[in-house]
C-alpha cells in the first residue's frame, strides 16, 4: 500500500508542475494585465500543493526506506492523450 502511495503522489506532483508550467506567463499570450496576475496567483497556488505532494512522496519513500523496501515511482508519461468517450 505505501508503494501505492508513492507512485500516487509522484503522479499528482507531476500533474500539478505540469498545470503549473502551462499557465500563460506573459502578457503577449493574449491576457490582460489583471488577468496575468490572477494567473500568477494560481500558479503560486498550483505550486504550493505541488510541493506538499512532494513532501507526501518523500515521506512515503522514507518509510519504505525505513522498512527496507526501496520507493517504487512509475508512471505513465505525461500528458495522456485524449481516450474515445472520455468524459461521458
């Protein structure tokens, strides 16, 4: 089950960064000002939970350590493309 964990939580601290980095950055990528900053306030936000789910990862990987088992992290490849009737 903690293996379970750790690969959870390495798959949601790679779906976070990923949000994170996708947002636009600059005002030439068709938002206003206003909205570039409310975008830069998600984007602190996106990163602040992407650094709990690090700090989750880290400390499942330290009880596996610490159970002599060593942290297990696959995943698929990010981003999945879009599946037939996803979503419905």
């Amino acid at each position: 089950m903690i293996c379970e964990a750790a690969e959870l939580e390495h798959g949601l601290t790679c779906e976070y960064l990923f949000a994170a980095f996708s947002l636009k950055q600059r005002a030439d990528e068709g938002v206003s000002a206003e909205q570039l900053a409310a975008v830069g306030r998600w984007r602190a936000t996106v990163l602040g939970v992407a650094a709990q789910e690090m700090l989750h990862l880290a400390l499942s990987a330290n009880t596996l350590t610490a159970l002599g088992a060593s942290p297990q992290l696959s995943r698929p490849n990010l981003p999945q493309p879009a599946r037939p009737g996803f979503g419905r």
